[in-house]
C-alpha cells in the first residue's frame, strides 16, 4: 500500500506550518495579556490610594519603571534616539499617557468616582481613537468596525448601568480629560515614535513623567507615604508589571498594527476589571455587568472577524 499523502496533507504537515504555529498562538495571546494587565491596575491602584496620595503614587510607579527600563537599555546595548526631537517626541508622550491620563484617573477617583464610572469613560477610547486616527493617521473605518464599535460602547455601557452618573461633576471632567490624554497619547505614539526602541524609549517616557509628577507631588502631597504591605505590593505590581508590561504590550501592538485596532481592546477593560475587583477584592459582580463584558467581547471579535 503506497504511504503517500494526498496533496492536501503533505500541505498541512510542511514542517514550516508546524514551525510558524508557536509564534501564531503567541501572537493571538498578546491581546489577551494585554487586557488582563491593564485591567489590574485599577485594582491595584484602589489597593495603594488609601496609603499615599495619588502623585506620590504616580512618584513610585514611574520611578521604579523607569529605573527599570534604563538600566536593562543601558546593560543591553538598547539603541537611542539620535536626535533632541526624538527626545522631545518620546517625553510627549509620556506626558500624555503617563502623566496627564493616570493623574487624572487618580485624582477622579479620590474625589468620589467609582471604578466602573472610570471604566466607563476608559472604554470610550475606541470612539475616540478610531475617529482621531481617521482624522489625523488617515486610517479607514469600515462600516463593520462602526458597528463593532458601537456593540463595544453598548457593553461597557451595560457594565456600569447600575452606576449612575449624578453629583461629583469635577471628578468626571478630570476623568474625561485622562481619557483625551490616554487617546491623544496613543494616536501620537503612532504618528512620531512608531519605530522607539521600547527598552530606551519606554525609559525615557517614565523618567520623564517621574519628575513631572514629582515637581508636584513634592509640594502637594509631601511625599506622605504609608508602607503597609498593601501598598508595597501594588507598587511593585504597577511599577513592574502594569507599567512596563502593559504599556510595552501596547506599543508593540500598535507598531504591528493600526490604532484603532489597539484601542477596541479598551471596550473589554470594564469587564475585565469587575471581575478582577470581584475575585480580588470581593466586589459583586452583577448579573448586568457579566452581559456588558460578553457583549463587548463579542463585538471585538465580530469587528476583528469582518476585518
């Protein structure tokens, strides 16, 4: 009996479709990831505020991140931006993604903003991102990315339904105004630093935002730190994990594909965080909120699926 294969599978067996499948799977996981690191940080950060203000906080985060990131730059050969305007570049964004989104978000909930309110106004980005990415990068939105876009807004906005959004108005305008850092930061990391090296370019980010929030955490806050282990243990998971784990995840991701894509993750982060606060924190988790997460999961993969 002969022991040839067909076509069809001595096509499926090539020894190269083998050899492409751990780097695929490791692909499609990046994403998840992503989402699950993003999400904690707002555990964590309800984990730390109670023992240091929020700019002493931010102080921490960005200062163990970006002794970190310089130090594996400078061990590692990392490349550096050659010019005083890639500098300039790479210190915007910190600025805005850094600095502007996370002080915001701090400040909002410190003053009486709930956690699902702030994911709400987190996962509008998508909106916000896709729309500014067409404007100002040129990027098409097809009509099946808007309807995914809009299941996506429904289900975050299904996640925080039993959270109205009366009283504490300051709270969200800041928490608005992180948002616009947060997308303003992302839509710019992909027009001017596409191409950083995220070892050195992550570094400077940090450093940079390090002393910015320190020029003013210093005088506001005096420095005024509680070190329980709480807030030992959110710190380092911020500073290690959630800043440079997430954050390099997403500039990776946006270099190997378009902003908007990058940012309908965001749709998935108020459900994610429920559950982390549920099964970390003991938070209820409403039957309306599972809904809004399936909704929105569902929507991300239908706009992923049809593109």
């Amino acid at each position: 009996m002969s022991t040839t294969l067909s076509p069809c599978l001595a096509q499926s067996f090539r020894p190269s479709r083998w050899d492409q499948l751990p780097a695929a799977i490791a692909a499609s996981s990046l994403p998840l990831l992503f989402i699950l690191l993003w999400s904690s940080g707002y555990v964590a950060g309800r984990l730390a505020l109670p023992h240091t203000g929020p700019l002493t906080l931010l102080t921490l985060r960005f200062g163990l991140a970006a002794v970190v990131l310089l130090t594996v730059a400078a061990a590692t050969g990392a490349p550096w931006p050659s010019r005083a305007r890639g500098w300039g570049h790479l210190a915007v964004v910190g600025l805005l993604m850094q600095v502007l989104h996370f002080s915001c978000i701090y400040f909002a909930l410190q003053w009486g903003l709930s956690a699902g309110v702030a994911g709400l106004l987190i996962g509008l980005m998508p909106l916000a991102t896709a729309l500014g990415a067409h404007l100002w990068l040129a990027e098409r939105v097809s009509r099946w990315q808007l309807l995914g876009l809009a299941g996506g807004l429904g289900g975050v906005a299904l996640v925080i339904a039993d959270k109205p959004l009366d009283g504490a108005w300051p709270a969200y305008a800041v928490a608005g105004l992180g948002l616009l850092g947060l997308v303003a930061g992302t839509l710019y990391q992909k027009r001017f630093c596409a191409h950083m090296d995220l070892r050195s370019g992550a570094g400077i980010q940090m450093a940079v935002s390090t002393l910015a929030v320190a020029a003013v955490a210093g005088p506001a806050e005096g420095f005024a730190v509680d070190w329980a282990p709480e807030l030992v243990g959110a710190w380092l998971w911020l500073g290690l994990v959630n800043s440079i784990g997430a954050f390099s995840l997403m500039f990776f991701m946006i270099r190997r594909g378009q902003a908007g894509q990058v940012a309908r993750l965001f749709f998935l982060i108020p459900g994610v965080s429920a559950l982390l606060g549920f099964v970390l924190l003991g938070e209820r988790l409403a039957p309306l909120a599972l809904a809004g997460f399936g909704l929105s999961a569902l929507a991300v993969c239908f706009a992923a699926a049809k593109r």
